[in-house]
C-alpha cells in the first residue's frame, strides 16, 4: 500500500493543473484579497490574518476534492480495474487514495501561510504556526471523503462539476473568502452549520490565541463520519457495477 501511496501522491504533484490550481490559485487570491483591504496608513489589518486562515483552508478544501476527480479519471481509465488483478485489498486502495489526500493537501496550507509570513509579515507565535499547520491538515479529512464519494460515485465529468461547485459553494457560505459578519442573518445561521466554517474555525482559534471550542471539533466529527459514510456508500455501488 506504501508504494501505491507514493505512486498517487508522485502523479498529483507532478499534474500542472494542481500546482497551478490547487497551490498557486489560493496565494494568489489570498494576496490579491489582502491588498484590497490595506488601511488609510498603507497598513494591513488584523483582517489579514483572517483572511490567511480562510485561504489556506479554501487551498486544503481544494486540494482534498481533487483527490475524487483523479480517482474519477482512473474510473473511466480502467485503473481500478487493473488494481483489482493485484493481491492490493480494495480497502487498502481507498485507505491508500484518503492518504493521498492527507498529503497533497500540504502544498496548499504551507503555501499560504508563507505568504502571510513572508509577504504580509503576520507575526504569530512558533506554537501558533505549528498548530495552525496541523489543525488545519487534520481539519480536511472529511472534505478528502467527500471528494472520494463524488469520484466514486459519479462519472468523470460530472465529479469535476460538482467538486466544483462543492469546492466554490462550501468556501462562500463558510466564510472562508469574506468575513460572515457581513452576511445576512439567515445566511450567517446557515454558514454556522457548514463544514467549512467548522473547518476555518480550527484555524481561527489558534490565531485568537486559544485551543478550538469543544463544539467545532464535535461538529467536524459529525461531517467526517457523515462524509465517511457516503463514500463508503459510493463505494459498495462502484464495485457493484464496475
């Protein structure tokens, strides 16, 4: 499994489009959206470091559902097929392929939080850093179960659509590209319940400087195992009618 691990892990690295996508897209954004909210002084506000978490969550959310349209590719491809031939367990694959998603989230956090510290000099404690690095790596697991669900169960194109439209609805309703002290009431109640939100807040606690309430990490439990079972789901169906 070690190996079929560092085989996905090595073919998504090496795809443009994630790099560009997946990486570049999230700091690019990031440093575009800081520099439009530069004070009267040319200074950036403490908006910024917000923002930061916001966009380094929106890089692992994207990153995570990417993992579901390469196993959707590999569907059509015939690769599971093949993998079926191998003494490969099936659910080594998927173990494999969710692991995948633990790692090529990486890029896209670290990147991000780079360019909050290099470009944007956000000063944060040491024990900051490494929390908000490995609550936020942790914090994306049930979006790499969402997006093995989609693969499994949808087709090639149709994974890549509602990745897409996951990737792009989840990140605006959770507040992860503007603040949800601008939302309409509903909007804001609604946004309280979603998994991105759920997802930033890991990120948002450590730069108020205190651990993450015990109701975020209880929510996040309640998407991953909700996720979880739907790519089970999807994935019972897929080895039915492969």
């Amino acid at each position: 499994m070690i190996a079929y691990l560092r085989l996905e892990v090595r073919r998504t690295l090496r795809d443009a489009g994630f790099v560009i996508f997946g990486v570049g897209m999230p700091v690019a954004m990031y440093l575009l959206f800081s520099n439009l909210v530069l004070d009267g002084d040319g200074q950036r506000p403490e908006t910024t470091v917000s923002l930061m978490v916001g966009m380094a969550a929106y890089g692992a959310l994207g990153s995570a559902l990417s993992v579901g349209t390469g196993l959707a590719e590999d569907r059509s491809l015939g690769w599971l097929r093949q993998l079926r031939l191998t003494p490969l367990a099936p659910s080594r694959v998927v173990a494999a392929r969710a692991l995948t998603g633990s790692v090529i989230v990486l890029p896209a956090i670290v990147a991000v939080l780079l360019a909050g510290r290099l470009v944007n000099h956000v000063a944060l404690s040491p024990w900051q850093w490494g929390a908000l690095l490995g609550l936020l790596w942790l914090g994306s697991a049930p979006f790499t179960l969402l997006g093995l669900g989609n693969g499994y169960r949808l087709s090639t194109q149709t994974t890549g659509v509602v990745n897409l439209v996951c990737n792009l609805g989840l990140s605006v309703v959770g507040g992860l590209w503007v603040p949800t002290d601008s939302f309409p009431g509903w909007l804001r109640a609604l946004s309280g319940w979603s998994p991105t939100h759920r997802f930033a807040e890991l990120g948002w606690s450590v730069t108020d400087g205190h651990a993450p309430h015990l109701a975020t990490a209880l929510a996040l439990a309640g998407w991953l195992a909700l996720f979880a079972g739907y790519a089970l789901h999807s994935y019972r169906v897929c080895t039915r009618t492969a």
